[in-house]
C-alpha cells in the first residue's frame, strides 16, 4: 500500500508574549488569511472573511 504525503509550507514566526501582549492577526495568518488552533484535543479555524472580520469556528 503506498503512503500519500502532504506538501505542508513551514513558516516559523517568534513572537515575545506576556500578560499584556497583542499580536496582529497578519502574523497569524496564513497567505488565505486561516489559522488552524488546537486546543484541549480540539482543532479550531481562525479565518478572515470577507468582510476583514475574524471567525472562530470548530
């Protein structure tokens, strides 16, 4: 059985964070403007829309 492998662009972005940091979604972001968050074991998609809004979705 062959293996199929993805082709996965790695970025590496340092930020310094503390308590009172905000970082600009533009390093966040990927070039199609998503994100992809996991937390507690679930993944979440961070993505702008059209409107230059952020959405939040599971």
């Amino acid at each position: 059985m062959s293996q199929v492998k993805k082709n996965v662009a790695t970025t590496t972005r340092q930020v310094a964070i503390n308590a009172e940091s905000s970082v600009a979604s533009g390093l966040l972001l990927n070039h199609q403007g998503k994100l992809w968050i996991e937390h507690a074991g679930e993944r979440y998609q961070l993505r702008r829309t059209s409107n230059n809004k952020l959405i939040l979705t599971k």
